[in-house]
C-alpha cells in the first residue's frame, strides 16, 4: 500500500501536474494540501475519471485539504481538528481507506513571529497533539501525513540565517512535534533515511530549487502496527524541477499490507 502527502499549492492551477505524477507514481492513497478551491471547486470528477475517489474540505482562495483513494471511495470520518469548534480554516480531514485510518492535515505557518499567526500556530499544533494522543490510544492502524509547518531538526534545513526567526524553526515549534513522537508515532522518512539529508520543500524565491537549499516540512506518522510494516520512504524530489511545479515535492510510503 503506499501512502503520499503532497502539497499541491493550488489543486486546478496545477492539476496537470498532479494527473502527470499520480500517472508516474500510482500512489494507493493522496493527502492534499493548500487545495485551495472551495467545495465546489474541487475537481472531484476529473479525479474520478483518473481512478481516484476523493474526500475533501476547501476553502475560498486559502488552505483546503484532500484524500484520494485510488480505485476506492475513501470513508470520511473527521472534516476539522477537534478542539476548537470556531475554527473555521479547512486544515484537517480524516477518513478510512481498506482498513487504514488516514489523516490528512496542513498545519498553520505561523509568520510572522510573534503574534497572533504563531499564536494560532501553536494552538492548532497543540490541538493535533491532543487528537494524536486519542488515535495512538485506540491500537487503529493511522497514519498523520501532510505538511506540518515544522522543520523538526537542524538537518532539515539547508545551511543559513534566512529562517533564524521562522516559525517553521522555533524551538517551541520542534517541541511539540518531539511530543508527537514521544507518543510513539514513527517519523517515516527519518526512519528510513536516518543519517540522510531529506528534503520536501524548496521555495521558488533566491534560487533555492535549483541550490538544493530546501527543508523538511512534510511528513508521514506511521502508529505502532504501521511502523512494523514500512518498507520504504521517499520523496519523488524530481515533480519539484517540472515546469508549473509546486514548491513542494510528493513524500510517500510503502506499507506491507
């Protein structure tokens, strides 16, 4: 079974890319991220005519997440991160796919810092923490895959000042995905890649694609039963270098199901 998380950065502007690389990649299972088209935006049928079953929460112009299902209906069981009822912002859908629980989320970027944006961040992060928690309890087999907004260490980020003051560095920010994994959850890409330098995310500003000077934003969290069946982790790095590209590039797993 395998599994990918790629934030599209707006689905209909570049749909060509997601049909070119679903096509190259026949992933099982697609979390989406900054869809950014609203519900009636989405385009659920064109996926449906490339094999792939859709559920989604969109937002006008910002965010938007997804979860295709190749050949398969995914089974919507969560469209919001508990925790705060008056959050609006379309971050968080969850639904399951033959027997694997699968949760989809973008985090908050959380710039500029301090304020009310990295408030909000921490907030929402630490809502994620308390629904992981809930998950890890019930032995589901669950995967949290999308963009955490997180560089969860040094080595996760190319050599600079640049991001010194960031939100994506912080160190408030790389503790509470330390908690996530304290929980028990296994950093896919890590797991497979642990003396390797592993990025998912280069910005279209300064060069930074063609300097290799990206970070590790998006990530797979396999829970215990899941971890036991990863075979394989990575990141299709080269769908970043396509014309009309997204600044983030596809990681996936492979799971022995």
């Amino acid at each position: 079974m395998k599994i990918a998380t790629f934030n599209i950065n707006g689905i209909n502007r570049r749909f060509g890319n997601l049909m070119a690389w679903l096509a190259d990649a026949a992933p099982d299972v697609v979390c989406l991220q900054e869809t950014k088209a609203t519900d009636r935006q989405f385009p659920a049928t064109a996926l449906a005519d490339a094999g792939y079953g859709a559920v989604w929460r969109g937002e006008s112009g910002w965010n938007g997440v997804a979860i295709l299902a190749r050949g398969a209906e995914p089974i919507l069981t969560r469209e919001e991160l508990p925790g705060n009822p008056d959050d609006g912002q379309a971050r968080y859908i969850e639904a399951a796919v033959n027997g694997v629980l699968i949760a989809c989320l973008y985090a908050p970027n959380g710039n500029p810092r301090p304020g009310p944006k990295f408030d909000y961040k921490m907030a929402w992060t630490g809502r994620l923490l308390a629904h992981a928690g809930e998950l890890w309890a019930t032995d589901l087999p669950v995967v949290l895959a999308g963009d955490y907004n997180i560089v969860p260490e040094p080595r996760d980020i190319y050599q600079t000042t640049s991001y010194r003051d960031n939100a994506l560095v912080q160190p408030e920010s790389r503790a509470l995905f330390a908690r996530l994994l304290a929980q028990g959850w296994t950093d896919a890409l890590r797991a497979r890649h642990p003396d390797e330098t592993v990025y998912t995310f280069w910005d279209y500003m300064r060069n930074r694609w063609p300097r290799n000077a990206g970070l590790r934003l998006d990530h797979l969290l396999l829970s215990r039963e899941l971890a036991r069946k990863l075979k394989a982790a990575e990141v299709d790095r080269e769908v970043r270098g396509r014309e009309g590209a997204s600044d983030h590039a596809p990681a996936w797993i492979e799971l022995k199901v």
